[in-house]
C-alpha cells in the first residue's frame, strides 16, 4: 500500500468528488511537502477543512493522516520516486539515447508490476478463483488493447479447462452475458473502468446472476462499483507511450494472479491438460539444432 500511494492516488483522483480533490492535488503538487506538513497545513494548501483530510487519509486506506504521510513518506524515498517523471516518458526526449529510453521503460514497467502485486486484493483474486473453478461458464469481455488482454487470458484458461469465452464485439458478448446463469462469471476489462460497453457487458451478465469482476485501475470508476469483486492495477500514460500500452503489463499480472490461484484449485485437472495440450502441438516445433 505504501509504496504505491502517491500512484494510486494519481490513478483515483479524476474520481474524487470536490473537496477531497483537492487534497489531492494538494498532495500531488509536492508529495514530499505533503508528507512533511501538519494536517492543517496540508488542509490550507487544499482549501479544506482538517476534517476532511483525515477523510481523504481514509478513502485510501489508512486509519488516519499520520499513516497517510508515512506512506507519502516512504513513496518519495525511493529512488523510482525520483525517476518517475522520466520513465513514464513525461520528460522523454528526441536527444535521448535509445539505452536511456529501454530503461525508462523498464523502471516504469517495473514500478507498474510492483505497485499492481501491492494493490491486489487477494480475498477478491482468492474468492474470483474459486467462482471460476466452480463455473458452467466465464465471459471475458473489454475494448481495444484491454479486449486483447481480455483474449490472452481466456485462451489460457482455457487451455486448463475452464469454459471462457472472450469478445470485443458488444454485440456479440451482450447475447452471451445474456445467456449467463447463477453461478456462472462476468469478467470486464477497462483501464479506467469507465468504457460504457464493457460496464453493459458486465451489467448484463450480472443481472442474470453471474458473479462479476472488475480488472480496472480505479476503485472508484462505474465498473468497480457495480462488480462483485474488483482486482486493482496500475497504469500510467506517458507523452510517448502507445495509448492503452502502459496498462497491459498491470492487466496481465493481475490476471496471472487470478491463473495461478485458479491452477492451484485445479492442480491435477491442470497439470493434465497443459501435458496433453503440449503434446497436442509438439509436431509444430522445431527440433533443437545439435552442434
């Protein structure tokens, strides 16, 4: 939780309503003041009261704004911290040498992966796991890139037995939420969980009885409020990065999650069909070249 406030509260602030905002852009303006101010203070430089950032301190978890600036403090310690800026490509540059770019990159992904392994809520992945296992049927569903992670991760539970069906075409998954039944499951894929198709998708899935899950990066957006469960990511989106791109890393480690804690239930039932489906495409691999 520590090491990722300062981007988680990036991640929720287009969610946050008017005076809490506030405090977070205050926060955000200069996370290490934040983290050295009184609560009065930080509540000044937000035009609030002191009252509503012990709020703000709770809406993300923390019992109170002493943990909040322990949090803050923790964050701007780090030495990503102070690269961050750079590596989410909001200070890229045509002078840059591709060396300086690669790495950029890779301290950003790597940032990304850490802060999605600390905001995953294990009930929910634990709990998702074993609707999953238990499932007639599991529907996958998002847009653009996020429908393309969408399609991954079904092709691979499927490859260990689970019955997923994955679409981007709402025309086409709006039916098959349909056909959902108590105790099947509804997974919706949208970065920031505002895409208004993958919320119908889910929506409609749900009202049929499906248990339904959320993979976005806010807490706070229309999708997490009406899924059943939600499993965090993180995301940050750099002058130069590909739109959608810097999510996709986050979304398949969240989803690996979800994989894993569904093998495990299913250990035997895996292990078989991963040995059977490796054999079944063994005649399209080349045969290691001997020296």
């Amino acid at each position: 939780m520590t090491a990722g406030t300062v981007g988680r509260i990036t991640d929720e602030l287009p969610e946050l309503p008017g005076a809490l905002r506030r405090i977070a852009e205050a926060v955000l303006a200069d996370p290490a003041a934040a983290a050295r101010s009184t609560i009065i203070e930080l509540a000044a430089r937000g035009e609030a009261s002191p009252a509503t950032v012990t709020r703000f301190a709770r809406t993300f978890g923390f019992a109170g704004y002493t943990e909040l600036r322990y949090a803050l403090a923790a964050d701007t310690g780090r030495t990503e911290q102070a690269s961050w800026e750079n590596a989410s490509g909001g200070a890229a540059s045509p002078d840059d040498s591709l060396a300086t770019l690669v790495q950029s990159l890779l301290t950003t992904d790597t940032e990304l992966l850490r802060e999605t392994g600390e905001r995953l809520d294990l009930d929910a992945v634990a709990q998702t796991a074993a609707a999953m296992v238990a499932a007639r049927r599991v529907l996958f569903f998002g847009t653009s890139v996020s429908g393309a992670v969408a399609g991954l991760m079904a092709g691979q539970f499927n490859r260990i037995r689970l019955p997923c069906w994955s679409s981007t075409d709402p025309h086409e998954a709006l039916p098959n939420a349909a056909l959902l039944q108590p105790g099947d499951v509804v997974i919706g894929v949208s970065h920031r969980g505002r895409t208004r198709e993958v919320l119908e998708v889910l929506t409609e899935g749900a009202d049929n009885g499906a248990v339904s899950v959320a993979v976005t990066s806010s807490a706070r957006s229309p999708l997490a409020e009406a899924a059943d469960h939600v499993l965090l990511t993180a995301g940050r989106e750099g002058v130069l990065h590909a739109r959608g791109m810097a999510t996709v890393h986050s979304q398949l480690f969240a989803l690996n999650a979800l994989y894993m804690a569904v093998a495990m239930r299913t250990y035997e039932r895996t292990t078989h069909a991963l040995e059977i489906t490796s054999q079944a495409t063994a005649s399209h691999r080349t045969e290691k070249r001997r020296p």
